[in-house]
C-alpha cells in the first residue's frame, strides 16, 4: 500500500508531457543568443515569434509521427495557450482584452508555422520567411538571416529525429546553444 501511494504521489508531482514539452520549447527560444548574434528583437512580439517558430518544429515533427502523437500535440498547445493567456494577465491585460490577443496571436502563429512548413519543405524560401516573420520589424543583413536560417534546418532535423517517447519527456533535440557570430 506505501508503495502504491508512493508512486500515486511521484506521478502527480510529476509534468504532463505536453508541459514538459512546451517549457523546453520555450527555455529553448529564451537562448540569449538569438536576441544577441542572431538580431532577433528582445521584445514580446520577438520573444513569442521564437516561441512560435521553435512550437512550429515541434508540430511538425508530431506531425510526422502521427496517430497518437496527437494527444501529446494537443496538450502542447492547450499548455501554450494557457501561458499566453497567463502571461498577458499579468501585465494587466483584461478579459476583453486577452480573448482579442488571443485571436490575433493564434491567427500569427498558424500563418508562421504555415510559412515555416511551406519553407522546410521547400516550397518558399526560409531566408524569406525568416525575414518576413521573425525579422519583419528590423533590418539586418544576409549573414544574420543566413545563421538562423542554418539554426532553424539544423534544430528541425533535430527535432525530426525525436522519438514520441523522448517528446514525451520533453526532449526536443534543438541544439543546445546555436551556432555562434560569424560560423555556420
């Protein structure tokens, strides 16, 4: 019976996999170095759109794997959404105010992962899509584009190589730390 209580309590203290999976995502797309060498606004619209393009390498993948990755892809989202929510409630944002946010950020993220898809499958250009979506409010040169856009194959053949049970845990396989100033 202690035993069976032991375990009853492990498992409640423990993270759904869908919460687990987001905070990596976002511990990933808080790297100082994307905001540093990479150019990338530290602003909120800049810190969600890396939280956006790094979610969008995780769907993608669970979508790859298919069938019952779905609840894993679900509860992902339903985590994300909530600490969007959370988060502009704590800067004092109202009801009224977050629902209307809400629409307009979910309507963001699905036309980014869109353009992110669209060019991981070759079918636009990432350097494009980059520009438009994660540096649309700045001006930086070619050899910044061309490091993230380096980053962004190298992390989604990462996370292309992720199990559902290694996602489950929270293991997204994104390069710990991207590629320095000036490499490739």
């Amino acid at each position: 019976m202690l035993e069976f209580l032991r375990r009853q309590f492990r498992a409640r203290r423990e993270a759904p996999p869908g919460r687990k999976l987001y905070f990596a995502v976002l511990a990933q797309s808080r790297l100082p170095a994307f905001y540093g060498s990479f150019a990338v606004p530290d602003t909120v619209p800049g810190r969600f759109d890396m939280v956006v393009l790094h979610a969008a390498l995780v769907f993608r993948r669970l979508r790859a794997i298919g069938g019952e990755a779905q609840a894993l892809s679900d509860e992902m989202f339903e985590t994300m959404t909530a600490d969007l929510d959370r988060s502009m409630r704590e800067v004092g944002i109202g009801d009224q105010g977050v629902s209307k946010r809400m629409k307009l950020m979910a309507g963001s993220f699905y036309g980014r992962a869109q353009a992110y898809e669209q060019a991981l499958s070759g079918t636009e250009s990432l350097d494009d899509a980059l520009r438009r979506n994660l540096y649309g409010t700045v001006t930086v040169g070619d050899d910044v584009v061309m490091r993230m856009a380096d980053y962004v194959r190298a992390a989604a053949d990462a996370a292309g190589a992720q199990s559902l049970a290694d996602l489950r845990e929270g293991h997204t396989g994104f390069p710990s730390t991207p590629y320095r100033a000036g490499t490739h």
